[in-house]
C-alpha cells in the first residue's frame, strides 16, 4: 500500500520509512528538508511538506492515493524553527481534517511516554491535546507512546547520552536517579508496521517501553561499557550548573543551534520516562531491554569517535569564536600600528596597510558572526580556510621572514585552520 510518512528522515521517521520499504510497501517521504533526505533515502518518493504550515487543502493534494499516514514529525522546545503548538496541535488537527477528506484510511500518530496533565511544560501539553483531538476525531486512528528512543543512529537525547559516555575520566550527570524506560528504534518501526495493517487495533493509544526502568546512572555506564571505554566515577552537576547550561542553550537555540542540552530536555529528564509496558503485547511485540538493543549493535570505532568529539564539537566552535572574533578587535583596536608597521616595514604605502589591516579585521569579525549564527556555519568555516590561505601564501610573498620568527604568526595559521576544518567535518547533525 502507499503510506506517507511525516518526518521521514529524522530518527524515529528513517527507521519507521526503511521497515515500510522492506515490507514492500511504497512510502512517501513528507519533510521540509529534502536535498539531503534524497540522497539518503533514494527508495522514498520524497514531498515538502511542513506540519505546522501546511493547510489542509495542501494535505489534501499531497495525500492522493495514501491509504495509511504515520506522523512521526514533533518539536522539544520553541525556536525560530519549531513552534510547538503549531506544531504538536494545530498542525495534527489539520492534518486529521485532510486525513477524513482524502479518505485516508488511517492514521498512526506518534507521540511519547509519560505525557500527562500532571506534567506541567509545554511539550507534555501539547502532545496530550494532539492525542485529546485526535480521540475527538472519526478517524480510524492508533497512537503510539514510546519511551526513550535508542537507535545504531545518534541524534537528540541519545547522542547525549554518548557523548555523556565518552566523556574523558568522568560521568558528568544531573537528575542522575530519574528513571527511563527504552525502546530500539527498530522495536518502534516494527510496531508501526503492524500498526499498518487491516487486521490492526484501531482508536487506541499504546505505550511502548521495556519493563525495565533504568537510572541515568546506569544508562550511560551501559554505554560506557558497550564503548569498551573503562567504568568512570559519576559526577553529580549541581542543578544550578545544569540551569545554567540549559539556558545558554536555549539562547543558542534563537541562533540556529538546537542542543538537547535546553530547558524542555532538563526537565524531561528530571520526571523521568515511564510508560505501560503490558501495551506492547496488544501489537504482539516484544520490547527488546536495553541490554538486548546493546548486544544487537556492537560498537566500532565510530561509535567511540561520535562519542569522544561530541562535547569536543562546541568546544572547537567556541574556540574558533573567540579566536576570529578577538582578532578582529585587537586588529581594529590595540593592535592596529603593530599591524600596520608589519606590512609598511615590507614596502607597502601606509594607507594601503592601514585599509588592508581594517578590510581584514572586518573580515575576522564578519567570519565570527557567521559562525555564530547555524545557517551560515559551513560558509563561515569555508571562508576562514579561504582567508588563512591567503594569509599564508601573502606572507610568504610579502613577509617570508615570518615564518622564521620566534613567536610563529604564520605557523600558528595552520593548526587553526585544521581547527576549522575538524569543525567542518562535524558539522553534521544528523
């Protein structure tokens, strides 16, 4: 059959999406981001689409032909890019609105564990009024609530986790007695494919967890350990170090860059993951412990990789920050005649080597900025290759003594520029 599937290439979507294939089914890869999505996913007949502008006359013409939709698309906070009433409420009432009209004749709708009026943000209400309206509707419908999503893919809360495993000689954790219960990402895909079928429960909500409530605490040793990296002493954060975190990365959220450090994932953390785990055997799926998800993909050397750069990652960002951002500054301001003197002491006119200080410092500046903000990253790292380039072949041609000199002006370029290019090549976040 044909089923569309929304946000086909994020975590959960990708594994929901390669299932349906495999079980011969034709997918159509709804997102809004679909240069990389075809690439990755050539089996999907891939259309824009956003949940949360989309109205329902454009479902209705995207939805021609479907027979099952699965919506796996979902936001954790508000941020330039995610509106999560949009999102999580009006977009889904849409959404059912096209589902009825284009005869549709399912929809399986993914939501998560734990969400309940007792738990007072807004990523837990807006996902509990999606499922109030979705019962409201006449649609043959099924919610599915997992728990903790793990995946041989990282991204999210996940990677976290990795990252927080590699972490060199300690375990640096908050919340670290809450407890979790988990799912593979293949133990949900094939949840949702039996969800698809004629024969499968209808106007229900399902959670779907393992029995076993894990700590944090035992969750990132686990991963330690599947690493093969040695046990490391927990450290507990003090909350206040965690808020403090939390709030930084909601202010870089504004900027393009969506850490699962922010506020949403804080306090999702500290009421833990719970869910029903009886409900898995409505769809006669066994939930598979975290353990088993462990055993099932032995680590490799990437695995280790991913987890030893995850934190390295904003460090190296921050650090290129400052270091383009600073040296544009000192050469505006105190640095300035230093400069100057550097290019007039090799013949060039005083005026042409003060515009060229200025040209170049705005320069540095303009490069930081662009770092700063997530859409413009790559570019900013390109350029700063570009610019270092220069700045190396020029003083070779107009300075060559530099490279002699004690202090290293020229040499020093270089690491930086592997630094630049480190960043670059993780960039990626998914």
């Amino acid at each position: 059959m044909r089923i569309a599937v929304i946000g086909a290439y994020g975590l959960i979507g990708s594994y929901v999406s390669a299932r349906l294939v495999v079980d011969g089914h034709e997918v159509l890869g709804l997102g809004r981001d679909l240069d990389a999505a075809r690439r990755r996913f050539p089996a999907l007949d891939w259309k824009r689409a956003d949940l949360a502008e989309a109205t329902v006359a454009d479902w209705v013409a995207l939805l021609g032909g479907v027979e099952v939709v699965v919506n796996c698309a979902g936001a954790l906070q508000d941020s330039p890019r995610d509106d999560l009433r949009a999102v999580h409420v009006d977009g889904v009432r849409r959404l059912a609105e096209a589902c009825e009209a284009a005869g549709v004749h399912r929809l399986v709708h993914i939501s998560a564990a734990g969400v309940g009026p007792e738990r007072a943000t807004a990523f837990n209400a807006t996902k509990l009024e999606a499922e109030a309206l979705l019962a409201q509707s006449p649609l043959n419908w099924i919610i599915l609530r997992p728990g903790l999503v793990f995946a041989p893919s990282a991204y999210g809360g996940t990677a976290l986790l990795r990252g927080l495993a590699g972490f060199p000689g300690i375990s640096p954790l908050v919340h670290a007695d809450s407890l979790v219960q988990t799912i593979g990402a293949e133990d949900l895909a094939l949840a949702v494919a039996r969800c698809v079928r004629p024969d499968a429960p209808s106007r229900i909500s399902l959670d779907l967890v393992h029995s076993e409530a894990l700590t944090l605490v035992d969750l990132v040793g686990r991963l330690r350990l599947w690493l093969g990296l040695r046990p490391a002493p927990v450290v507990r954060l003090p909350l206040v170090l965690a808020r403090a975190t939390a709030a930084v990365s909601d202010g870089l959220a504004w900027l393009g860059w969506r850490s699962p450090m922010r506020t949403a994932a804080l306090e999702q953390l500290r009421m833990g993951v719970r869910g029903r785990a009886e409900d898995a055997a409505t769809l006669g799926l066994q939930v598979r412990s975290f353990d088993a998800l462990l055993t099932a993909a032995p680590s490799g050397v990437q695995e280790r990789w991913f987890a030893r750069a995850y934190f390295a990652k904003p460090a190296i960002l921050t650090c290129l920050f400052g270091f383009w951002l600073l040296s544009g500054l000192i050469g505006l301001t105190v640095g300035f005649d230093a400069a100057v003197a550097v290019l007039t002491t090799s013949g060039m006119e005083a005026g042409l080597a003060a515009q060229a200080v200025v040209t170049g410092s705005l320069a540095d500046i303009g490069l930081a900025l662009l770092l700063a903000w997530r859409p413009t990253a790559a570019r900013s790292l390109q350029g700063m290759l570009l610019i270092t380039a220069a700045y190396l072949i020029g003083g070779a041609l107009v300075r060559p003594d530099l490279w002699l000199d004690p202090m290293g002006p020229l040499l020093k370029s270089i690491p930086a520029a592997f630094l630049a290019l480190t960043a670059l090549a993780l960039l990626d976040e998914r």
